[in-house]
C-alpha cells in the first residue's frame, strides 16, 4: 500500500462507524451483457457483514445467481477534502428461507425506521419476505479512503 493511501485509509472502527452512519448501500453485480449493475439497497451489519434484502425476480438476483462476485461501496462527503468511504469485493450468499428474509426485513426495517417493530409490522413484513431473497457479502477484499486526513494537502 503506498504511503498516501495509508494515510488515508479507515481505522477498524472508523469504518464501523461509517457503515453505521451511512444508509445506503451501493451493489455492483455483472449483468448477462458484461456491464456493471449499479443499485442502491438498505443494509444492516451482522457480524461485521452487510446485508440487505430485494425481491428474488430482481434483476440483481438474477445475475448474483450466475455469478455471486459483487462490489460494495458506501461513500459520503460533497467537497474533495471531504470524501470518506469505502469499497467491498464480495461474495453474495443468497438466502430464500422465510424466516431468515423476514428476521432480516424486521431488522432494516427497524434500523430504518427508528423503532421496535409491534406484532402486525412484522407479520406485514413477513408478508413481503415470501418476495424476497437475503443477501449475505462475505468481504474478500476492502479498500478505505478518508479525504479529510489528508488535511488539505493532496
């Protein structure tokens, strides 16, 4: 790793602290024609993995089916010397078992929503989960920056 990239690379629990208080998550999956697919998703952190979930007939599903590679990314900042984020390569596990979906819906749901979820939130959401497949990214790889170490020189 170069010195400049040292520099700036997140600390274990600075990148803990990003992905907690970032709320999207972007998804790049290979599309059938090559091509990258971008899509933004909603994720918690289990055991210091990403997850999310998204209907089982999305497009995203269909090409982590072929080929379970992924890039993650979570990034915030406007200006330059601003810029912190991070980027995962990954393996997508996907996980179609009901109860798995709908503990994971209720998760996002309450991590997004603010709030504990009472018993009809959860049967709605269970609802959904028959939809819907979870993600699991097992990280092979991260690359972190942090554009405000740097501390105006670049």
């Amino acid at each position: 790793m170069s010195n400049r990239r040292a520099q700036i690379a997140l600390a274990p629990d600075e990148l803990a602290a990003l992905l907690r208080e970032q709320r999207v998550l972007t998804c790049a999956t290979i599309g059938r024609d090559g091509w990258p697919h971008l899509m933004p998703l909603w994720f918690v952190v289990r055991g210091g993995e990403c997850w999310s979930w998204t209907y089982a007939k999305s497009q995203k599903v269909r090409n982590l089916e072929r080929d379970p590679r992924c890039t993650l990314q979570v990034e915030t900042g406007d200006a330059y010397d601003e810029l912190r984020g991070a980027m995962f390569k990954a393996q997508c596990v996907l996980h179609p078992e009901l109860d798995t979906v709908a503990a994971l819906g209720a998760e996002i749901a309450e991590r997004y929503g603010g709030a504990r979820l009472g018993d009809a939130a959860r049967e709605a959401i269970r609802g959904q989960a028959a939809k819907r497949v979870g993600l699991q990214f097992t990280v092979r790889e991260v690359a972190t920056w942090d554009h405000r170490k740097l501390a105006g020189g670049y």
